[in-house]
C-alpha cells in the first residue's frame, strides 16, 4: 500500500482553516452588502466578483515571490497572519470604506498563501508518483470540511447574530490554522525553507490598490478581465492546459452563482425553510463525500472525460433551475428543495472537474517552477469570477428585484453556454487522441 506523506495532512488541515476564513466571507458577503450596507444588486455582484478574482489572481503574484523571494515556507506564514489581520479588521469595522479595507488585506494575504501551500504539497512527491492524484484529491476534499464548517457556523452567526460575530469568528478560523502550521513545522521536512529577500511589511502597501479596486468595481472589472487574458496569452496559455484552464473559468463562472446570485434569488424567490447562507454547505458537503469515493480513481489520465463530465453537470444543474423559474408553485416561489439539488449537483461537478486539473497542472510543473506553474491554476479561477460577475450583472435588473421570467431566460442561457465548453473540450480531446497528443 503506497502511504501519503504525513506533510499531506497538516497542510490539508491548515488549508482547512484559510478554507474556513474565506468561505466564512463568501458566505456572507453579498447579504451584507444588500442587507446592511444597502448596496445595490448589480454593484454587490460585481464587489463580490472582483472580491474573489483578486483573491485568485494574487496566486499568480504570490507564486512568483514564493519562488523568488520569500520562499513557500514564509510565504505561507506571512500570507496566512495578513489573511487573519483582514478578518479581524472586518469584524472591528461597520462602515463601507472599512470593508473594503478588510477585503483588500485578505485579498494580499490570500496572494501568498493559497497558491503556494498546494505548491509546497507537491515537493513531497516524486515525478510519476502514483500517490499525486490520490493526494491532490485527498487535500481538495480535506479543505473542503472548513468551507462546510464555515457555511454553517459563519452564516447562520451572521444572519441570526450579527454580521461582525460572523466576520470575527472567519479570524478565529485564520488564526487557528496559523499556530497549526508554525507547530508542526517538523512534518515538511526542511522543504519549501528559502532565505527571505524581502520583507512583509511592504506588501501591506498593496492594501489602498486593492481596496480602490473592490471599491471601483466597475471600472476595474473589465480592466483586470483584459490584464489577465492578455497575461495568459503572453505565458502561451493556447494548449491543453489552456483549455482546461478556459473549462475551469466557465464552470467556476457558473458555480459561484451559488454565493451570490443565487443567494438573493433564494431569499427572494424561494420558498421559506432555512436561512439561505446555510445552503452553501451543501457545496462542501458533497465535494467531501464524492471526493473519497473519487479518489480511487486517477483523474490525470483521463482529465478530459473529468472535465467534461463537471461542466455537463454545471449544464444541467442550470437547465433545471430555469425549467424551475417557468414552472413556480401556486404562490410563484421555487421550491428550496430545487436549490438544494441544484448546488449539490453543481458541487458533484466540481469534484469531477477541479482536482482533475490541480493534478494535471502539478504533474506537468518543472520542479524548479512549481509555484509559478501551480499560480496558472488561480488565472482560470480568477477569469471564472470576473465571469461570474458580468453574468449576475447581466442576468439581473439594473434596478429593483428581477422577475423569475429574466432569471428563467439567464439560467438558460448559462446551461446553453456550458453545454458548448463540455463538448469542445471532448472534440479537442478525441482531435488530439488522432494526432498522438496526451489529453
């Protein structure tokens, strides 16, 4: 029996935590801005979506100063302690120039961290290890229980609490995950140790950019959309892993409907049952449990069935729910029941789909640029979200509450389009099977 490294599991724990922090925030964020902050539906969904494409985005940054000048050990630390000073600012601040502070320092923080704690777990495997896969998809599923811990606990804290009780208790989740991993250095075996050649203290002058970026968001949206298509063309992103990275962005643009747009439509046209942050957990909830029953499979050698399977279940998860908005009940609410199904369908794509490509992106990563190769991964996640956003923007009325006939005609129209990504990547892959390539 072929064993993970013991390193596997600290570091799935500590993702865990950041895990907790961010889907914490994600959970909340766009009833706070709607509910508390009286925020318009078109500005909330478009914060929200450069809130999380900057948080991906910084991967790639982060990636290139792990490699370069940090290392992936302090990059880690640091990012992790600047994640934590973010939440706790949020939970300290009430007003809208405040929060956008607090996201900006989690915007950094996230930049060196996430990224580069997926890099670090794959130093502790050999080239053509058989145990990646298993691995990858283990630490996908590992993490995945802090987003469920989050969606419950943060979310229902913050609907029936306060907000900021929800805020302070994403930082306690930050912290935890902190002191783990400064107490268990011993497990990662001098890897990912690097001399610093710069201090945090200067990323902290990152923070006012940020924060005007998320407090412009429709100005910048567009502008970062274009910086990082034109970024993926420049690092020669049109083969394979292009591709998958395109797939990755359309169905992410999808899924994080879930958080944003599809959170108002609950609270608004959904029948009453549960408070609405709490059907985010089903999104963890299932990636946890299909995760161990995929991680019998190796998603790297056969990555285009994996990818397309995700995105055709993205298809109809969409399909359904448009199906749903043309058929309401008698008093013209959709079921929750059809919500529930809808993102855990969703999330069983997700399983299909992400670790398939963490995989894929890892095993083909030169080892003396593991973070800057692993930092291409958030490219993808990072145009889903800026997609994400000009998809609930276009979906929504500029002003007042949407009617269920102009969500039914959006959730088409986003089936439609994931349905077309699904099967241009199986033409791709059956093209390439032809002429030899290994897709």
């Amino acid at each position: 029996m072929n064993r993970q490294p013991k390193a596997l599991y600290l570091l799935f724990f500590v993702k865990m935590w950041e895990c907790f922090s961010f889907y914490g925030m994600r959970a909340l964020m766009v009833l706070y801005l709607i509910n508390q902050l009286g925020v318009k539906d078109v500005r909330a969904y478009g914060i929200y979506a450069i809130y999380c494409a900057l948080v991906e985005c910084s991967g790639i940054i982060g990636g290139q100063i792990a490699d370069r000048l940090l290392g992936l050990r302090k990059s880690i630390i640091y990012g992790g302690w600047i994640i934590a000073l973010g939440h706790i600012y949020l939970a300290m601040h009430t007003d809208e120039v405040g929060f956008f502070v607090g996201l900006a320092l989690i915007v950094v923080g996230s930049g060196l961290f996430s990224t580069n704690i997926s890099a670090l777990l794959g130093l502790f495997y050999e080239e053509d290890d058989p145990r990646r896969e298993v691995g990858y998809t283990l630490f996908y599923v590992g993490i995945n229980i802090g987003a469920l811990l989050a969606s419950i606990l943060c979310g229902i804290i913050g609907e029936l609490y306060g907000w900021h009780y929800g805020f302070g208790l994403a930082a306690f989740g930050m912290v935890a995950g902190n002191i783990l991993f400064l107490s268990c250095t011993k497990l990662l075996e001098g890897k990912g140790e690097y001399r610093a050649k710069l201090s945090s203290f200067l990323l902290v002058f990152a923070v006012p950019l940020v924060a005007m970026m998320i407090a412009y968001e429709q100005y910048c949206m567009p502008l970062l959309f274009v910086v990082i298509v034109c970024y993926g063309l420049y690092k020669g992103l049109t083969s394979v892993l292009g591709l998958y990275l395109l797939a990755l962005a359309l169905f992410f643009a999808a899924e994080d409907q879930t958080a944003s747009l599809l959170l108002v439509f609950s609270e608004r046209h959904a029948t009453e049952g549960i408070p609405v942050t709490t059907l985010l957990s089903i999104n963890p909830f299932v990636i946890i449990v299909g995760g161990f029953i995929l991680s019998r499979f190796k998603p790297a050698k056969a990555v285009s069935w994996f990818v397309s399977t995700g995105l055709l279940l993205a298809a109809a998860v969409f399909g359904m729910l448009s199906v749903a908005c043309y058929f309401p009940n008698s008093e013209s609410l959709v079921p929750i029941a059809v919500i529930a199904a809808a993102i855990g369908l969703i999330s069983l794509g997700e399983v299909f789909l992400a670790p398939a490509i963490f995989s894929y992106c890892s095993e083909i990563s030169p080892k003396n640029m593991l973070g800057a190769t692993m930092g291409l991964i958030p490219l993808g996640f990072s145009l889903g979200n800026l997609l994400s956003g000009f998809l609930s923007k276009a979906i929504v009325a500029d002003e007042g509450v949407s009617t269920l006939a102009q969500y039914g005609q959006g959730f088409g129209g986003v089936s439609l389009l994931l349905t077309l990504m699904a099967f241009f990547v199986i033409l791709v892959h059956r093209v390439g099977k032809k002429i030899g390539s290994r897709i």
